[in-house]
C-alpha cells in the first residue's frame, strides 16, 4: 500500500508538483474526510492504486511519500489532529441553559456555531464537542 501526502492551494487547487487531483490512480479514498482545508497549509492524502514510480517525489518540496500501512495510518492520525474540531449543537436545549444561568450575553454579536468552542468549554447544556474521524479503508 502507497500513498501521498499532497500539499494543495484551496484558492487556485494547484496541487504541489502538478499533480493532477483528477488521476483516477491517486484516490482520496475518504474523500474530503482525507483533506485538512486551512488556506496556505492545506494538504490531503492519496491512495496510490497503481505501480507508478515514487522516487520522483521523494525530495519535492510539498509531496510526501508513503510507503505501508502503518506510514499512512500515522499520516492520517495526523489528519485527524490537524482538522478542526466540531461541535454538535443542540440550539433549544443551549438556549435554554444560558437563560437558566443569565449567560445569554455570551451570544452578543455571536452566532452558536461561533460561540460553541466557548459555550462548551463552559459546560452549557447542548453543547458537544467532536473530533473528525477520518475513513479508513482497511476499517
């Protein structure tokens, strides 16, 4: 098993080296679940499904190349600890704490989805924190 670690332009796609995000043989096998989306420091992993020779990438500048399983399981280990992290809101039941305990202020000029890491880092009701979990295809 082989696969790529792909350092990418969100705005342009501009993949490092050119690579082409299209190549039926370089499978982001989770999809977006395999992309950490952050402006300049953005990347993805990609299964490679065919004999291709990986010495070419090996010293450029935005490739990595990995080789095994266990490789590709630390990049994506990796992956998950780089992707922000995700808060279930449950609206009626937060709203509902805040009010209990005269916090509505925390929401002033914010939007629940902006003041979820905050209002869960305070133990409001309806608030839940979760990590991204990230496909794998040998699950």
């Amino acid at each position: 098993m082989k696969a790529m670690k792909i350092h990418f332009d969100v705005h342009t796609g501009k993949r490092a080296e050119g690579l082409d995000p299209r190549d039926e043989n370089l499978q982001a096998y989770g999809g977006p679940g395999w992309q950490k989306l952050d402006g300049k420091n953005s990347y993805e992993i990609r299964l490679v499904q065919d004999d291709r020779d990986l010495s070419q990438y090996e010293d450029v500048e935005g490739v990595e190349v990995l080789r095994g399983e266990q490789e590709i399981e630390q990049a994506l280990q990796q992956l998950e600890q780089d992707k922000p992290d995700r808060y279930k809101i449950d609206k009626e039941v937060a709203i509902a704490d805040l009010q209990q305990k005269g916090e509505m202020h925390r929401l002033k000029r914010k939007t629940m989805r902006e003041a979820a890491p905050d209002l869960h880092q305070r133990g409001i009701a309806g608030i839940s924190k979760q990590k991204p979990e990230v496909p794998r295809p040998w699950s």
